[in-house]
C-alpha cells in the first residue's frame, strides 16, 4: 500500500492534479468561513443548535457548515447540482436538447452553459428565500439573527450568496479540468465531512459525562461499518447480461465473433433519488417558515419533520419514485437494444429489437427493487438509531452514498493513472510483445 502511496507522487501529470485540487479545496474551505456581512453569527450558531437533525440541519452539512455560519458559501456547490440533475433530466425529453447532446463537444458546451444559467436562477431564488428566513429568526433569548433588516441587507445579501454560489461553481469547474475527481462531487464531499470531527467530540463529551454508555456507542460502530460496508457492495455490484456479437466482413477483415456483457449496475441513479426526495420534503419545512408563530407552522413542523410516520412514508415513497423515474431517462432500453442491434450484437436466447428492449427492462425492474428498498432503509434507519441511541452523528443515505461514491471514483481514478504508468513503464522497456518503441 506504501509503494501505491509513493508511485502517486512519482507521477508528474496525477501529482500536479492532486496538488490543484488540494488547492481548490483550501480555498473552498476558507470561503466557508467568511461571514455575510449584517449577521450575528453567535445567535445564528446558538439557533441552529435547535434545527440539528432537521431538513435545514441536513442542508447545513452538505455546504460544509456553511450555513450555520451565514458564510458568503452558505449555497455550496447545491444549486449547480440541481441545474445540472434538471439539465440532465431535459436533455432525455427535449427534443433541442437531444439534439444538442448528438452534437459532441460543442453541444455540450452550450448544455453546460444552459446549467450554469439555471445554477444562477436557482441561487438568486434561494438565496431570497435564505435571506427573508433569516430576517424573521431569533434565538429562544429573543436574539434576532440580523440586527438590522431591510431592504439594503436583502440586496446586499442575495447579490453576495449568488456570488458565492457561482464562484464554488467555477472552483467544481476547475477541478474538473485539472484536477482530479469530479469537481461537484468532491466540494460535497468535503463538506459533507466538514462537521465529522465536532460530531466525534460530542459523541466522546457525551461518553465521558455518562449520558451514553458504552453499550450504545459500540451499538452504533458497527451498525455504522455494516451500512457503510454495503453501500460499498451496492454501489460496485453489476448484473452482467451476456452479448454475443456475430462475425462479419469488413473490407478483407472479418471482425466481430466475440463474446462480451452488459454491465447493469444495480446503483443506477446513484445518490439522485434520495436528493431529490429531501428536495421535494424540504417545502413543507419552507412554508412554514412564512408563517412564524402560528398553528400553521405548528402542524408543518409536526408532521413533516424527521423521524415523524408521515415523513418516513413520504420519504420512502418518493426515493422509490425517483428511482425509477430517474433509471427510466438515463438508461433506456430501446436505445441499448437498437444499438446492440446495429452493431451486429445479441442477447443467447433473446430477439433483437424489442425482445431485447423488454428483457433489459425486466431485468433493470427486478434489481432495481431490492436496490430501492435498500436506500429507503439507509435513509431512513440511521436517523432513527441515533435518536434511540442519543448519539449526535448524522449518517443518513445521502451522506454515505456521497462519500463512498466520491471516494471510490477518486480511487478508480487514481488506479488508472497507476496502471497507465506501469504500461508506459512496460512499453518502453519493450517487455510487451507487438510494441515498437522509437
């Protein structure tokens, strides 16, 4: 393990990546801690030790704390995340849109344009949303949170969470060009560790006082290595399907013959499902926000937080929904199928065409089932199991499959460059056959 430690840094091209992505991190991490100008940051911090748990205290962990402490980062990489599920979506339904994604390079381009436009009108929405909640807040001690509303802090506050949020989106960007991994993913990533090393102490705080013993942390320890260990398998898992490819002759060559397979990862949608199902149970928790001490906000707060029976079911359902919703745009079996078809390629025992097409979706439908039940339970039971265990740790779905999925890319990607540099290392020594070195 030390010499793949050692080999990463022995290569120019993946130590200069490494080095500019540990950079954009660092400045990440910096703008996280910038303040919003007008915000009393001790009565903020004091508030949001009462929204722990909640919808708002979720979001506050995926921008790296940023929220809690009314950073100029307090959006994070979000709103671009969004555009770009909403883009991706559009671009399997439009028309225009398909049409741009046929077009290579330059349509993505102007695809990647439409998202960063969609990332502004999500953030300025958002952004007034953050801003007019803040105005109405105040501690239990009857603190306000913004000392002085109004107009002038509204425009002074959108304009510069906007601004903040576009500048994470160019920092994801750059990581994305020279860096390694994907640029989004990794600032969620981070963020997302962000609160891990206040979580642990107030686990220890707790131990030490005897408010917990430890029974329940050891309790906690494994159920956490279990999960952790199975988004692992889940999220590597494949239904392989195999394709036998005919013979045929193309010019004096005849190619084809092969044997070859499908790969059907079961993880299909990957973390989107449950995004989107907290997206959609967000609102109800924003609604109730216009209404401050009233029976409205009461009987929001009630039923459609965390934990409640209402939530939970919503919640399931809707990450079910998602799920198939969301493998049904991204892998379509009539195109996998048509193009299998083209290429001369077959499933042993199906027809080409719409047999194909069928069988592909029967198969997506029954591993698709168990993968979905197994999200609904992991976003859903380690809120529960800390709550009985009154441990204050935070390891719901979203946050799980975010780390392990990012940290499995970088690895897969790092790997790759190891292994180009051992084929490089081979080709010139000439110890493979068919290779000419000059």
């Amino acid at each position: 393990m030390m010499n793949s430690i050692m080999n990463i840094f022995k290569i120019d091209e993946l130590r200069q990546k490494i080095l500019f992505t540990l950079l954009i991190i660092l400045v990440f991490r910096i703008g996280t801690h910038i303040p919003l100008p007008g915000i009393n940051a001790s009565a903020l911090a004091q508030f949001f030790e009462t929204l722990r748990g909640t919808v708002f205290g979720i979001y506050d962990i995926f921008v790296g704390g940023a929220l809690s402490r009314a950073s100029i980062f307090a959006l994070g990489i979000m709103p671009y995340i969004s555009a770009s599920i909403i883009m991706q979506l559009l671009s399997n339904t439009l028309p225009n849109l398909q049409r741009l994604q046929r077009e290579g390079e330059h349509g993505r381009r102007v695809i990647n344009q439409y998202s960063r436009l969609l990332t502004v009108l999500i953030a300025s929405v958002q952004a007034f949303g953050i801003t007019s909640f803040l105005q109405t807040l105040k501690t239990q001690t009857g603190i306000p949170i913004v000392p002085n509303p109004g107009l002038l802090f509204t425009i002074t506050t959108v304009i510069t969470l906007v601004g903040g949020a576009i500048f994470v989106m160019w920092l994801g960007e750059q990581i994305d060009e020279r860096g390694i991994g994907r640029g989004s993913s990794v600032l969620i990533l981070i963020g997302s560790l962000d609160t891990f090393p206040a979580e642990i102490r107030a686990v220890s705080n707790l131990l030490l006082s005897g408010t917990i013993t430890w029974i329940n942390v050891l309790i906690f320890l494994v159920f956490f290595i279990l999960i952790t260990s199975a988004v692992v398998v889940i999220t590597e898992v494949q239904r392989r399907i195999p394709i036998h490819y005919a013979k045929r002759v193309v010019g004096k060559a005849v190619v084809g013959g092969q044997t070859t397979y499908l790969p059907l990862t079961v993880n299909v949608a990957g973390v989107i499902p449950i995004i989107f199902a907290q997206s959609v149970l967000i609102f109800p928790q924003t609604i109730s926000t216009m209404f401050p001490n009233t029976q409205i906000q009461v009987i929001f707060q009630t039923y459609f937080s965390p934990g409640t029976l209402i939530y939970d079911i919503l919640y399931g359902i809707l990450i079910l929904f998602f799920a198939y919703f969301y493998t049904s745009i991204v892998l379509n079996p009539k195109d996998i199928a048509d193009n299998l078809q083209r290429y001369g390629g077959f499933i042993p025992g199906i027809r080409p065409g719409d047999a194909t097409a069928q069988y592909i979706d029967h198969v997506m439908s029954r591993i698709l089932l168990p993968a979905s039940i197994f999200f609904i339970f992991i976003a859903i039971a380690p809120y529960h199991l800390s709550k009985l265990l009154n441990i204050p740790f935070y390891f719901g779905g979203t946050r799980i499959l975010i780390i392990v999925g990012v940290i499995l890319d970088l690895v897969n990607q790092i790997n790759s460059y190891l292994i180009m540099k051992q084929y490089d290392a081979l080709i010139k020594k000439g110890k493979i056959r068919g290779w000419r070195t000059s």
